[in-house]
C-alpha cells in the first residue's frame, strides 16, 4: 500500500464545506434573531457538521478559535447555520464565548472560563478547533465506579468511571491533545522553560526505566538497557 499525499494536504477552494446537513432533533433551535437580521433576505437553514480543513469537522459542542476584532478568541459552538441568497452560500457559527485566564498551577495549562454572551462569527474566520476539558481539580469534580458496562447488550459486571463536574464554567486548554498544536500554542502562551537534547534524553530514559520497572501488561518486556546521556 501506498501513501497518497493529497489526503495529508487541503486543497485549496475546498474547505470549508458542509459535512452533514441533518440535524438532530435534540439539538434543534430556533433562527438566532440577531444573525437573521445580519442576513436578511437570505434563506438560512441550520446544518450539522462542517469540515473546516481535511483534519478538523466543527459540530455543536467543539472548541474553536476565531479571529475577533482584536486577538484570536475562544468559543463554544452552540450550533451552526448555512445562508443563502441566490447563489451565494455562507457558513455561520454561533458561539458561547470564554475568557482567557491565568495560567492553572496545578495542570501548568491555560485557564479559560465560559461567559454568558452569545457570538456569531462566519466559518471562514474560524482558525482552528481545540481540545478544551473542565478544570477537573480546581472544581472538586468527582470520579465513581457507578456506570454499568455492557458487552453485546448484556451487563458484564463491570464498572464504568462517571464524572460528575462541580461547575460548568471552569476549564481549561489541554496542552497535550495533538490538536491544531501550532493555534493551541499561540492561544495558551504558557511560559515553557527550553529543554536541552541531554535533559530531554534523561527525562526519556527515566521513563521508560519506570515503565518497565511497573511491568505492565502495555509496558517494554526483557532486560533494560539505556545509552547514558552524557555519551549520546
């Protein structure tokens, strides 16, 4: 088999395009007054996913970087819409904002809080989608074994973990998610110390070395062997 660079690479004049035009009953709305009057005369229909490049599908509840008038802004989307006047096609997102924080010292990542003002931007302003998790800590969210598993419709026995959040505000930028890395970066400036090439090897043997010393079932197998660090 093989690699076929296009599917690595946007093509240019594609994206972003409409993914799925269904939407859930569940998360149907009704039209937003304001982006109605933004775009009156158009015809507006409420749509499900769009693609935004070839990696990245916006849907309603995604995090997403937009341009604002001033700096990159974060937002959830609460749901997106597709106008149309003649032939003209635009694609809306409507958002919950958040606000930047500080950085949280126990996660060493970007705080952000969700507000109550309400934002529609178009997708072409939209600049990347990011992973964003509830500040689990700062929150006193709790973790129990109460979700029961189910294997081909019959319960298992066994235990699934079921968060319950303290709060719906606080969260925070996850800085280890691979996602849009370069935008999630840019946003977060959480202040980075530069690693040398020995502190990063060191930091790597001692890794693994705790790794197989744990012998787990996922963990490297046999005897342990490690270039000292000094000598690479």
């Amino acid at each position: 088999m093989g690699f076929n660079f296009n599917t690595g690479v946007d093509k240019e004049g594609t994206f972003p395009n409409v993914q799925l035009q269904n939407v859930v009953s569940s998360l149907r709305v009704l039209t937003p007054a304001e982006l109605a009057a933004f775009v009156r005369g158009s015809q507006l229909k409420q749509i499900g996913e769009v693609n935004l490049n070839s990696k990245d599908v916006i849907a309603a509840g995604s995090y997403v970087l937009f341009k604002g008038s001033l700096s990159v802004q974060l937002g959830r989307v609460d749901h997106l819409w597709e106008t149309q006047q003649g032939v003209r096609i635009h694609l809306f997102v409507c958002l919950t904002l958040f606000d930047k924080g500080e950085v949280d010292a126990f996660y060493g990542m970007r705080c952000v809080q969700r507000t109550g003002r309400k934002h529609f931007v178009k997708v072409l302003d939209v600049c990347a989608v990011i992973n964003v998790q509830h500040n689990f800590h700062s929150g006193n969210c709790t973790m129990q074994w109460t979700s029961t598993v189910h294997f081909e419709r019959q319960d298992n026995g066994s235990k699934a973990a079921e968060f319950k959040h303290g709060d719906n505000d606080n969260y925070i930028v996850n800085g280890a998610a691979l996602l849009s890395v370069g935008w999630q970066r840019q946003f977060s400036a959480v202040p980075c110390v530069q690693q040398s090439n020995q502190g990063q090897l060191r930091a790597l043997h001692q890794g693994i070395a705790r790794w197989h010393a744990q012998e787990t079932p996922s963990g490297p197998s046999g005897a342990f062997e490690a270039v000292d660090p000094t000598l690479a």
